[in-house]
C-alpha cells in the first residue's frame, strides 16, 4: 500500500503517479538500454530481480 488508503489515502498519489509516467516516458524514449549482465527473472506476480540486472543507459542522438 504505497500510498496508504485503509484509514487516510495520500493526497498527492494522482500527481505522483503523473510523474512517474512522464520520467518513465523519457527515460525510455530519449535513452537507450542495453543490457550488460543479465539475473533471473521471478515473477511472483510483480517482477523480482534476485541477482540485479545491470543496464547501461546512454543518451540518443537528437533527431533535430
Ligand atoms: C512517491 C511519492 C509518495 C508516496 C509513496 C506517498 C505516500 C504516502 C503515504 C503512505 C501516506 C500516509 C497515508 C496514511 O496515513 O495512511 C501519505 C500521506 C500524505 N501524502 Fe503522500 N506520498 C507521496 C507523495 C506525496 C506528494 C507529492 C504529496 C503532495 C503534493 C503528498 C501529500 C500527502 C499528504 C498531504 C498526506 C496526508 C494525507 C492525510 O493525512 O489525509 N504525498 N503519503
């Protein structure tokens, strides 16, 4: 419950969730992801790295 929600919600959930999605938005479009170490994946149901997964991320180009 990241947010709260049984007694009191955070009033700044929806706002935060926003940007989230707009970082999220930049960092995979603007960057590229290359992986240099791949772990194993749990899936229980969220997704577990139990050894890491390294990536280096690198700025693109600019198209203008
Ligand atoms: C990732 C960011 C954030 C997380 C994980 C988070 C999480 C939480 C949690 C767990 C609570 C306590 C809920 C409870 O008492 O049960 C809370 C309360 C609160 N949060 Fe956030 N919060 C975040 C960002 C923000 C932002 C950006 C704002 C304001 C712009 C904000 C404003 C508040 C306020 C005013 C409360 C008190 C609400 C109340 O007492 O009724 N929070 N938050």
């Amino acid at each position: 419950m990241a947010f709260g929600g049984v007694v009191r919600l955070c009033v700044g959930a929806d706002f935060v969730k926003l940007q989230m999605a707009i970082f999220i938005h930049h960092l995979i479009s603007s960057y590229r992801w290359t992986v240099v170490k791949e772990g194993d994946i749990i899936r229980k149901p969220g997704l577990v790295f139990p050894n890491g997964l390294h990536v280096r991320i690198t700025k693109k180009q600019e198209l203008y």
